[in-house]
C-alpha cells in the first residue's frame, strides 16, 4: 500500500488497531475533525494496521497510534502515541507551507515557484516549523 503516491500532495496518515484503546476514543474525533477542517490543504488517510501489516512493518510502525506527515511524497514527520497536540502542530506545519508555497507563486514564474518547491523537498518538517 503506498501511503502518498503524488508527489505535490501532502498527506497525513494515521495507523490504529482496533485493539487500541486511545484510537477510536481520544485520537478518532480530534483526526476526524481535522481531515474536515483541512481537507484543502491535505489528505487524510486512515491505516488499520490488523489489515495491512505489510505497511506497517514497510512503515516501520511499532505502536498505536502512530502518525505519518508526508510532504512532496516523501516521509517528513513521524511520530506514535495520543499526542493531541502534536498531531495540531503537524497541521500547522501543513498550513505554513502551503502559505509559503501560494505566496511563492503570486511572485514568481512557473518555473521559479517549480525550483523552490524543489528546494523546499530537501526540508524536512523540522524546518518548516523554523520558517
């Protein structure tokens, strides 16, 4: 199962078992909220690891919950447990760059914005916090 196949979308993927006891009761609403509150800016993607343990073990996921931040198709942020915040701050991340990236693009060429969305891929999503 691949997580985030485009390459210009960002998404986020949260892994659960159903064995999980914060899952469904602390980190479901928060997460479902969130995918409706930004399903503009990222896709959200829901992996029940007792279906899929192919991707869990591809994914290196060892413990529930656990959350995955992919921007430009490659893996940024990854991180396990019910941390409401954390998960609020990776949407913050989302947020600041994709305003960065829209305020790149009333500025400049096509082509321009293309090589500093290139640039801004070699980011990790520590650095977009710094931004």
């Amino acid at each position: 199962m691949i997580i985030c196949s485009y390459t210009h979308t960002t998404s986020i993927s949260a892994a659960f078992s159903h064995s999980c006891a914060v899952c469904p009761l602390q980190i479901a609403p928060i997460y479902k909220q969130m995918a409706e509150q930004y399903k503009d800016k990222a896709v959200f993607a829901k992996v029940d690891i007792n279906a899929n343990h192919q991707t869990a073990s591809a994914q290196q996921i060892r413990s529930m919950p656990t959350f995955q931040l992919y921007l430009f198709g490659k893996k940024r942020d990854q991180f396990s447990g019910a941390d409401t915040n954390r998960i609020q701050n990776m949407m913050g991340t989302v947020c600041r760059m994709h305003t960065r990236i829209h305020s790149l693009a009333s500025t400049h060429t096509h082509s321009h914005t293309t090589r500093l969305m290139r640039e801004s891929d070699m980011k990790t999503s520590k650095d977009y916090l710094m931004v």
